[in-house]
C-alpha cells in the first residue's frame, strides 16, 4: 500500500515477497521441497528482513538467535518442530506452532507494529494465553508473561513518541506550512491529492518522510525487537534511540518552518511552490501507471 503509485519495476522485490501466500516454494524451497530446510530461521530471512520488517535482524540479535547460531549445525532438522527436538526456537517453532501455516495465529497483529493496539484488553486475552503457552515449552509461565507485558510497555512508549510528532506534523498542515502541500504533488494512485501522514514514504516533504521512518521503519524495529528479545534492535542501534532522533528533527524542523514562515509575512513575501514538487521525470511516472 506504501508503493502502490510507484513504477512496477521499481517495487518487483515488493512482488516477490508478497507472493508468499500464493506459493509453497516461498519457504520450502525448489527443488528439495524440504520441511527440514522451511524449519531453518534461513528460510524465512529470504522475505523477513529490512527496514519494515527487521524479524531476521531481531531473531539473529537475540539468545535464541545467537543459540542457533552457535548450536544449529549440531541439530537434526529432519526432526519435527517440538520441545525437546530443539535446543532453541526458530521462527516455525514459534509463529507455525504445531505445524500451523498461521503465522499470526497466536500473535496480536498490527500491521506489523504501525498500529498501535491494547495487547492487554480482555478480547485479546486468549491469544496472550496462547503465546504464553508456546514460551511455556521452554520457560515458565510466570517469566514468559512478565516479558510479555514489558515488551508491550515498550511499544507503548513508541507510540507515545509517534503521537507526539503526528501532532506536530498535523499542526503544521494545518497552518498550511508544509512545502509541498498535497495540491502541489504528483496525485496517488489510490488517494489523488489527500493528505495521507504516515501513507507515503515518497513524493513528500522532508518533515513528512521523517514522520513515515520514525512510524513504519523504527516502530516495526522496536515492536520486533522487544517481542524477538532483541536488546539491540529494541533500544539502540534502529530503535527507541534512532527515533528519539527523528522526534527531535521533526521538532527542530517545525520550528524552522514557522520562524521562516513569520519572516515572510515581515517581508511581505508570498511564497509559491517550485514545480519540481509536481514535476520530474521521476515525479511524472507516479502519474502514469495504468
């Protein structure tokens, strides 16, 4: 959806992923069309990587991750995914437990952390249970629930700071401060001239495209993170610290917006777009696709 308006070549990686529900050999590759090789966290690194969606980086970052690592050679992957076959979960062990395709079946989802969601209401107490349940394999109950609820306290700040830069953001459309307005960009496919904050990753201002990072790209990583137990990923490197970063040049840059904005108005300066918001020979393919 973030590249819905985009050339069809440029986004064919998109394709090759996304293709995953339609066919087997996504995981279990050609031409062994193994379960032993779809058992493998490898198998999955193929689509589950990157910015959007950092489940690899996660999972390789974390105790269970590095265990494979160092141990995983050592394993008899013909062995069905159940405890006692394996020294430490893989991404089936947990996501495809007793051998359902669901992988979100037991999970909360929200489109990948981008939506923020109450994993502790009561109509999704059954899938904490579930999840619970699969820790339960290797931890006890007590433990997995704890780190559960800290990991959703977690994504709860992420959203706090997401919050808090929508707002400012909004505040600046509002006052019609944003350099592009919708009606200077090239139209999306979907949506035409709308607003869309947080939609598009292209064709946006800067302050925009900030907002759309510290949403979609470091929110996903800190929602991956806490729940794969990456300390990284979480906090660090692409986490909770790099959108501490976005938050406060989103901060920096409406502010800029809005000093320059008053200098006009002291100057008497009307300021008009420039046309390369609308038009580019980039910029015209985004209007074009049939």
């Amino acid at each position: 959806g973030w590249q819905i308006s985009k050339p069809q070549p440029e986004v064919a990686g998109c394709a090759q992923c996304h293709a995953v529900e339609n066919k087997c050999d996504s995981c279990h590759f050609r031409h062994l069309f193994k379960a032993a090789e779809a058992r493998r966290p490898e198998a999955c690194s193929y689509c589950h990587n990157g910015p959007d969606h950092r489940d690899t980086e996660c999972y390789t970052a974390s105790a269970h991750g590095v265990i494979t690592a160092l141990d995983g050679d050592n394993w008899d992957w013909d062995k069905p995914l159940k405890v006692g076959n394996y020294r430490a979960p893989t991404c089936a062990y947990c996501h495809m437990y007793n051998g359902t395709h669901n992988a979100v079946e037991n999970a909360v989802y929200s489109h990948m952390g981008v939506e923020e969601i109450d994993r502790g209401a009561e109509e999704f107490a059954e899938k904490r249970k579930a999840w619970i349940n699969i820790c339960n394999d290797c931890h006890s109950a007590r433990f997995a629930a704890a780190y559960l609820r800290g990991a959703d306290e977690t994504v709860k700040v992420s959203h706090a700071k997401v919050r808090e830069a929508r707002a400012v953001v909004e505040d600046l459309h509002k006052e019609g401060l944003l350099d592009a307005m919708p009606k200077d960009l090239a139209p999306y496919l979907d949506e035409g001239h709308k607003w869309n904050l947080g939609g598009r990753m292209y064709n946006v201002t800067a302050i925009e495209r900030e907002f759309f990072d510290m949403l979609v790209y470091q929110g996903t990583t800190i929602l991956k993170g806490a729940f794969h137990m990456s300390a990284n990923h979480q906090t660090y490197e692409l986490g909770a610290f790099k959108q501490d970063e976005s938050l406060a040049k989103i901060k920096s840059e409406a502010s800029k917006l809005r000093r320059l904005k008053a200098l006009e108005e002291k100057a008497g300066i009307k300021y008009e777009s420039f046309d390369f918001w609308k038009v580019g020979e980039y910029t015209n393919s985004l209007k074009v696709i049939q």
